[in-house]
C-alpha cells in the first residue's frame, strides 16, 4: 500500500489528480492534500508518505524550497514536480535536490500514470531490497561475535602474537585449534560507482551482503575450514583456518570456495569481485605478513583485471620505482601538443606515455602517484583558460578522486588520454571564444579611429596581440586581411557621404581619412566599381 501526498496551491488541480489515481489505483492507502509547501512539509514529518506530487510555485513555500527542506530532514519520499513549460530550472534545482522526475502543465493522465508506475516500481524494489538487508544483517548478527572480528582486527595490527595471549584468546573465543590459515581480501570491483550511484549507507550494505555471502559458502556444511570475518577499509578480510590434518588441502579448498562466492555475488547481487590470497601459514604470530601478502596480491588487480582470484606470489608481486625524470621531455611534448590543440596528437602522445609507465612495473599505488603528478603538470597549460583547467580538485571533477578509485590500468588509460583530449578540447573551444572576442574588439576599434593613421601594428597593441599573430587571425575570422577591412570600412562611410548633396564628392576622400583625392578615387572604384562621382549620380 501507499500513502500520497499531493500539494498545489490550486484546490481544482489537487481535486483532478486525486481522481486520477483513485480510479486507476486500488494499492493507496491514503491521498492527502496540502495547498502550499509549508502544510506539506508538517505532514511529511509526522506521517510516512510515500509519493509526493508537488507544484514549483506555490505561495508561502514553493516546490523548490519544499523539496530542499524534505532532503535536510532525511525524510524518505518520492517526489514528482509539475511545472510549467517556462520553469525549467527550478525544475533542475528540485532534481538537484532529489527530486526523481517531472512532469510539465496541463498534466496528461496517461503520463502521469506512467510515472506513478515507475516510482511505485522503485519503492516496491527498494521496500524488497531492505528486507533482504534486514534479513542479512539478522543472520550476520546472530553468527558472528563481534569479539572474533576485534581479535581478527588486533592479529593483523600489532603484527605479531604471543603464543600465550593467542591460546587464551583461544579458549575465550571458543576458535578450533589452528593447523594452517591463509588471509583473504575481497574487494567489490569498481566500487566507487556503486557509492555514486546509490545512496550513502548502501554501499555499506553491499558490503554487508557481500559479507553474509562469503560467510554462508564457507560455513556451509561439509566444509573443513573455518573463518573470521570482517568489514575492513571498504574490503572482507577473511581468515580461514583449519585443523593440522586438513592443512595440506587449505589452499584448493579455500580456492574451490572462493570460487563459488564470486559466482553466488553475481547472482545475487549483481557485483564482480577481486580477491587477493596470502600464502599458507602454520605460525600466528605471522598473521600481520599474511595480511600484507593478501593485499599485495589483491592490488595485482590493477594489471590482471576485474574478477580474478589473485594468490600471492612473491617474484609477480615485486615491484620497481621511479620518478618523473624520464617522462619530462614527453611530457613537455605532450603539453605542446594540447596548448596547440591538436587532439589526434594529443591522445596518441597521452597514450604512448601511459604504456611506458606501464613497462616500469611499477606498484599501483607509485603509479597513481606518477599520474597525479602529471595532471599537477598539465594543469598548469590551462591556467590561462579559466573554463578549460582540469578542475584540481574540485567537488563536481576531481581527477584526482578518478585516479585513485579506477581498478584497472586498462581503464586508467583510457581515462588518462580521454582526459587530456578533453583538456585540448576546451582549451581549443575557449581560445575560439577568445578569438572572437578579440576580433570584435578590433572591429570596433578599427571602426572608430579608421580616419587615423593606425597601422597592424597599433590595432594589434591595442588587442595585446603580436602583430603576426594578430594578422592571421583577423583574416582566419574575417575572410580577409587587416587593410582591406580598413579600407572597406573607409568606403563605406564614403557611400554614405555621397548620399548628401550638400558635401562636395572632393571633400568625401578627406572625412573618411584620405589625404590625397586620387588615392580615395582609386581605392573606391576599385572596391565599387565606380568612381565617386558616378556614385552619386547612381544615388541621387
């Protein structure tokens, strides 16, 4: 069932829309109406609404104001917004504020039934996805003690254990006697997206389904293992242990059951994971170099791919280091290339310094590093372009944040050329908008002082423009060069004049800048076709 709250300031439209859905809807459970957002926000905050439809502009408190207010007060509602056609962006502002669709005055039923389906599917889907979680975190709950998963937290960070404290921890716990164990990190491949995509609190409780899934295959009856889970920097850190007798096999069984993790994650939860394996283990006190070698593992990711499950291995897990030295001059090539805006350049240079980067072996983190300071670098080419410059850092495009959550290298080169392209791309656009500009004001400079002796030179200081440059440019922009602007500027001033009687066609040539009458009949005729005089006679 759903309860639905409808506000608009207009008694009529509320009337018509709580119509609408009684007649095409059995499931409400309660329509309720509100004439202005202030009265609608007291309902939302002492009654459970579901849906809520609500105008822009209202008296008292508007749409905009009202669904700013319900996402301040963490209040769980759909809400739908009617506009009219001209209100656009306070539209926008409602769905910045999370607001989950539109609809645009006078109302169409059949659109309006179309969207009440779609948010009533969501909430169907996220009122089911909340009581599998529910359901997870019980099980999880009643299965794993929290003192197992601190004593698991405190193994990996004090680095090593007595044997004493470990056999008291032991008997305290009620933990089998250890043979042999290995570590486990499982970390959800890309991440980042799932926190993007959905709300704050459910990548934790992706994790947490991830969690009980991982915890389900391995305690499931048959199975000689046991484990120690938990939630550790947004990964399952497992422990997996057994009895002296069943050590031998430890590594193909925990590999068999990782196995079947990754394919119940995938049908259940539609994620892909990646899991690092330390080395089998039969001392405690080396659980801190377990965890160590599980993370090395896992980080291999990074060069082998997404969905993988990665042992540790000590000669593929050894890494070099480097600095920036040897990529200064393509570097600096590169930057050519994107100041000059030459994007086909731009992206097969971008490319060519990733793979060498990638020959370099390097950790993934040191080459994250390396990247970064090379967005530092070609930052500073688009300084001068204020809309162009690659936004480090900023909240809506943080490179840096991209860099750092991508997986894979595969995909971190395509980011990395993409990203230059698109530098290239704005500054190119920028520059053209500049270009623009600048012309104009040359245009109107010209336009204003062309009965003066200005020359290239003095228009191109005026623009703060190099004079070679500058005369490229005008005639790039204007389909011809500097003078024959000027002197069709001077003409056409001249046409004007000899519309008037009253000047005399001799005195034409000196307003309009020339001193000597036979240069002014020459350039005119030239440009017109006819002489000064028949001009006039043509016009009188």
């Amino acid at each position: 069932m759903y309860k639905i709250l409808i506000v608009d300031d207009d008694k009529i439209i509320r009337a018509g829309l709580k119509v609408i859905i009684e007649s095409n809807y059995d499931d409400c459970e309660a329509i309720i109406q509100a004439a202005n957002g202030r009265i609608a926000l007291e309902i939302l905050q002492s009654d459970a609404i579901d849906i809520m439809i609500t105008d822009v502009r209202m008296p008292v408190m508007d749409g905009v104001e009202l669904i700013k207010k319900v996402r301040e007060c963490s209040l769980n509602v759909k809400s739908i917004v009617l506009s009219g056609f001209d209100e656009y962006k306070y539209v926008r502002e409602t769905l910045k504020n999370g607001a989950c669709d539109y609809l645009l005055k006078p109302i169409q039923n059949e659109e309006l039934l179309k969207t009440l389906d779609k948010v009533k599917a969501e909430i169907k889907s996220e009122r089911q996805m909340k009581e599998q979680l529910d359901s997870y975190h019980w099980k999880l709950n009643k299965s794993l003690p929290v003192l197992k998963e601190n004593f698991l937290v405190n193994l990996i960070k004090t680095g090593s254990i007595q044997v004493e404290t470990f056999l008291e921890k032991q008997r305290e716990l009620g933990i089998p006697d250890i043979g042999s164990y290995t570590m486990v990190l499982i970390s959800i491949d890309d991440l980042y997206k799932i926190k993007m995509s959905i709300s704050a609190n459910e990548d934790a409780s992706a994790l947490n389904m991830l969690k009980y899934i991982t915890d389900s295959v391995f305690s499931s009856e048959g199975h000689e293992e046991t484990i120690i889970s938990i939630i550790c920097e947004n990964r399952i850190l497992l422990m997996i242990y057994t009895l002296e007798e069943y050590s031998s096999r430890l590594h193909e069984n925990v590999i068999k059951c990782l196995d079947k993790v990754k394919e119940k994650i995938m049908h259940e939860i539609n994620f892909t994971v990646s899991m690092g394996v330390s080395e089998v283990n039969n001392y405690i006190n080396n659980a801190h170099i377990a965890y160590k070698q599980a993370k090395l593992a896992l980080e291999k990711r990074f060069y082998m791919g997404k969905n993988n499950i990665i042992t540790y291995n000590p000669d593929v897990c050894c890494y070099s280091s480097a600095g920036l030295g040897q990529f200064k001059d393509k570097m600096d090539d590169l930057i050519i290339s994107v100041d000059l805006g030459k994007t086909s350049e731009v992206k097969k240079k971008s490319e060519v310094i990733f793979d060498e980067i990638m020959k370099m072996n390097l950790s993934p983190d040191l080459f994250r590093d390396l990247l970064i300071k090379l967005v530092h670098i070609a930052d500073s080419v688009s300084q001068e372009f204020s809309n162009a410059s690659l936004g480090y850092p900023s909240e809506e495009f943080d490179i840096v944040f991209y860099i750092e959550e991508i997986n894979t290298a595969a995909e971190l080169k395509k980011y990395f050329a993409d990203m230059f392209v698109e530098l290239t791309e704005r500054i190119n656009t920028e520059r053209a908008e500049r270009s623009i500009k600048i012309i104009e004001i040359a245009k109107e400079y010209i336009r204003k002082h062309y009965k003066e002796d200005i020359s290239l030179k003095s228009v191109a200081d005026y623009v703060h423009l190099n004079p070679n440059y500058f005369s490229e440019l005008f005639k790039k922009q204007e389909g011809k060069n500097f003078m024959d602007f000027i002197i069709e500027t001077k003409v056409n001033e001249a046409k004007r004049l000899l519309c008037d009687p009253s000047i005399k066609v001799y005195e034409v040539g000196h307003l309009v800048g020339y001193e000597e009458p036979a240069s002014f009949n020459r350039a005119f005729k030239k440009l017109i076709g006819v002489s000064p005089s028949q001009y006039r006679n043509i016009v009188k």
